[in-house]
C-alpha cells in the first residue's frame, strides 16, 4: 500500500472522493513550504516538500474496519508513514469533523483515533519521504509488541553524542537489545527474584557465554556426573584448550567438593538440579555457602524444576539458569534460553554475549513472554500428572526402577522436599527385562548395539504407546518419550487418565 511519491494530507472540503488518485504532484492551493497547515475546510495537513496531493484509497468495508482498529497500533510497522482511519457519511460536515479528529489525535500519537460508524469507510494514506520524525507511539497494545529492528536510531547529532557519552539510554544497534526481548528478560527477573536476566538463543549459549565470561583462562570448575550430555562435552573437550580444569563429583557427593575447593582455586560450581536424566537434587544452601567460603561461585541449571517450583537464587545460588525451552516456553515452538542473578554478574555476562552474539530474536522473544503467561497452569498440572504416574509406574510389576524425586524411595526426597514445591513433569524409569543392566550399559557406551534384545523390548514398549511423541526436549503440552540409557517420559497437560491407561496398555504389550 506504499506509495511512490511524496504525498500530504489534505480533506478537500465537501469531501467528494475522487474516482482516480491524483497523481500529478500539483502544487497545493497553499504554500508548499513544510511544516503544518490549514487546509480546506479547516483541516490539518502536513506539508512534506514541494510536491503534495491527497490520496484517497477505497477499500471493501470489512478491510478498512480491521485495518482502523489496528493502525494506531502498527503504524510504526508498516510501509507508510500515518494510517488513519476516517469515516465517511451522507453528511459531509460531520465526517470533516470525524477526519479532523482522527488526524489530530494521530499527531499527539497518544490518544486513541475514533472512527464513527458510516455506511462506507475510507482510509486515507499519507507517505513521508522519511519516517524518521514522523511515527506514532504504540501506547495501548495489550500484548507485547514484537520490534523486528536491527538498529536504533537518534534524531540529531547531539542526541548521538549523549549516548556515545552516557548521557543517553539507546540499544544503539540489535545485537545490543531489543524492547521485546527487555520484557521477557524482566519477567523471568520477577519469576526467580533476581535483579537482571539474560535472555538467548538457546539454553546452550547461556551455558557457554556464562562458563567463558566467569571462568577466567587456566580456571577450575566443579561439575557433577549426572548432566547435559553437551554441557559435559563442552566442559572436557573446549574448555581445556583454554587451560580451564575441571573437577567431576556426584550431585550428593559433599566431601568430593570440599576436597576440590581446598585443593583447586574454584572459580565456578555448576551443575543441574534436578539433574538430567537421573533428577538428582544437589543440596543448593549447603554448596553455596561452602563454595562463598572459598570465593567461588555458584551456578545452578533449574531447568528441570522451573522458577516455580525451585527458587535457587533465593537458597543461595549466584547464578540460575535455563533451557527457556522446556517449560518456560511450554508450548515445542521455540528455543531459547536465559540466566538470571545479579546485576554485577550478569552485566560481566551480557557484555561477553554483545561481543558474541547469540542474541534471540524478537518473535522468539514473543512466544517465550506468551508461555510464561501459562507457566503456572501448565506446571500445576505436571507436577500432578507426574508425581501420579510416578507412583503408578513404581507400583507395576513391569517396571524396575522409577527416579522421580517426589518418590520416597529417590535418593534426595527429603532434600527435594526441602528446597522444592513441585518436581516436575519428568519421569524416568526402567522397563524390568531380563538383563536391565545390560540394556543401560549397551546403550549408553554402545550405541551400536541396537539389536540387543532388551532392547528391543523396551523399543516394543515405545512403540506401543499412542500419546507421547518420541522425541527430544520436555516441557511442553505435548507428551514426549525418550529414550537414553533409561526411559524417560515427560508427561504434558494431556488428562491423567489418558495417560494412565495408555501407558498401562503399552506395559501390557512386553
């Protein structure tokens, strides 16, 4: 709907569309000079140069009424300059007046434009040849609007140099920050009580730009046995060419950590909790404070808890972070991921990450800040789901062994119990075959083995289930099943008694 040449708004006066634009660029009966004018019929226009003429665009009523209701909002999105919507009526000195209003309320870019009710509509276009001065204010959008910009500008010269002098806030350039992407950073802020967040392309990339911003060359890192399968490779593969060691203990292994601390110059502590995909609990309170004795820090992935069933900044931790992902985006449809804490840590981090880039984009920024508004229904129904089935499983002659940590016979049930309100959707478990340790053993360090036959009696056991998709990732509606060296079944928003009974069918299958 763009047009070519330089156009300003005039209202002819009886307003009588014409049948055919005028596209001669005749100069306008008043002076041409720029700035604001009153035209015909006492009607602001905006003079833009020496050529002007009105255009006047009919369009099917449906059109224009959707495209009236939603100008002011997006009329920084669009290819024109000003949308505005005006009415048109079988009396011509009330739709002059109903104009007028429209573009004097466009103008102020604050108040809303009324359109009144006429038997046709009408919408006048009007392009600048720079929009640069010339936008509205998105004020009262009840969503969040998405800015796909790379850059940011400033209206004069002095306005650059206060920013160059810190005289001025501006994101300056995309990679730096993004209106979107600051809404969803605070509202992960809010949700774990932190003073700033990181928000990025994936839950790797807050990994890797928080070890490399904290960790200085020839540092020491903690980790624990049971994570992210990449986590661990970045850690034993890239980061010892940066001379970075790093020292491997169980999650519950306390004195391992005070043998590290004391043997080794700690920078960080980092590990999951619950881990992945055994769901261990690491006893967040007691490894902080033994890790701040000794000036290290402490990261902790919450991934699996979730900011609302885990506060890990609140026992003590330095840094949580996220695969936004699974539960916080909720819904398989983006990938992203976050870090929260301090203001000090987390700008020595930010900092990296302009350098780096890894920035998520302003439309993933907008489907994370639409998860977070079902965060809480959705993990209310999958802490119930899974610690149900948890027990169902536990109970069935079929299944060897159950790790949830909701279950008194996990390993950390009273600790998780302790630091946690929920324990998430997550259930890993062990189909009985006749060689359980062999099937774990095969597949984790044999990956070739496929033809095992206890295997294949799992696989059986997959196959047979109608409802999860096998796949990758958790934390979404959907139910997903995965299996590595055990069985691990994310259960989604799907009824419990759906998934009770489809589960217990595929069980009956072996």
């Amino acid at each position: 709907m763009a047009v070519s040449s330089t156009f300003a708004r005039v209202f002819p006066s009886p307003f009588e569309c014409r049948s055919d634009p005028d596209f001669s660029g005749a100069p306008r009966p008043e002076n041409a000079s720029s700035g604001r004018k009153i035209g015909a019929g006492g009607v602001r226009s905006y003079g833009g140069g020496g050529l002007s003429s009105s255009l006047i665009l009919r369009f099917p009523p449906n059109f224009v009424r959707q495209l009236s209701t939603k100008a002011r909002r997006n009329c920084s999105n669009i290819g024109v300059a000003q949308v505005v919507a005006a009415s048109w009526s079988n009396n011509p000195a009330a739709a002059a007046a109903a104009a007028a209003k429209a573009v004097d309320a466009t103008s102020a870019a604050l108040a809303p434009v009324e359109v009144a009710t006429g038997v046709e509509e009408r919408v006048l276009v009007e392009e600048s040849c720079s929009e640069r001065l010339g936008r509205g204010v998105v004020s009262d959008a009840l969503t969040t609007p998405i800015f796909n910009t790379s850059a940011y500008f400033f209206k004069t010269t002095a306005e650059l140099i206060d920013f160059k002098e810190k005289r001025r806030a501006s994101f300056e350039y995309g990679r730096y920050g993004n209106y979107t992407t600051v809404v969803a950073e605070e509202k992960i802020s809010a949700l774990e009580g932190a003073e700033s967040t990181l928000i990025s392309a994936s839950g790797m990339t807050a990994s890797i730009v928080m070890l490399l911003a904290l960790v200085p060359a020839g540092g020491h890192i903690v980790t624990t046995t049971d994570c992210y399968r990449k986590t661990r490779i970045f850690i034993e593969t890239i980061l010892p060419k940066m001379g970075i060691t790093a020292t491997v203990i169980d999650p519950a292994d306390i004195e391992g950590l005070e043998s590290a601390l004391n043997n080794n110059k700690v920078t960080l502590f980092f590990t999951e909790s619950p881990t992945n995909p055994f769901l261990r609990c690491v006893d967040i309170e007691l490894v902080s404070k033994l890790c701040h004795d000794k000036g290290a820090l402490v990261c902790i992935d919450g991934t699996f808890a979730t900011p609302l069933n885990q506060k890990a900044l609140s026992l003590g931790a330095d840094i949580v972070l996220h695969s936004a992902t699974k539960y916080i985006g909720g819904h398989n449809d983006v990938i992203a991921g976050c870090i929260s804490g301090s203001e000090k840590l987390i700008s020595v981090v930010r900092n990296l990450h302009h350098i780096l880039g890894g920035l998520l984009n302003p439309n993933a920024a907008y489907l994370i800040i639409r998860g977070m508004k079902t965060l809480h229904l959705r993990v209310q129904q999958q802490n119930s789901t899974g610690l149900r089935m948890a027990k169902v499983l536990e109970a069935h002659p079929k299944v060897n062994r159950v790790y949830y940590p909701g279950l008194p016979s996990h390993p950390e049930h009273q600790l998780a119990k302790r630091q946690m309100t929920g324990f998430g959707g997550v259930v890993s478990f062990e189909v009985s075959t006749d060689n359980c340790f062999d099937l774990q053993l095969a597949f984790s360090y044999f990956p070739s083995l496929l033809v095992d036959g206890d295997l294949l009696k799992t696989a059986k056991f997959v196959d047979a289930l109608k409802i999860p998709y096998i796949a990758p990732s958790f934390g979404g509606c959907e139910s997903i099943v995965d299996q590595p060296a055990i069985m691990s079944y994310c259960f989604g928003v799907e009824d419990f008694e759906d998934l009770k009974a489809d589960v217990l069918q595929a069980l009956a299958t072996i």
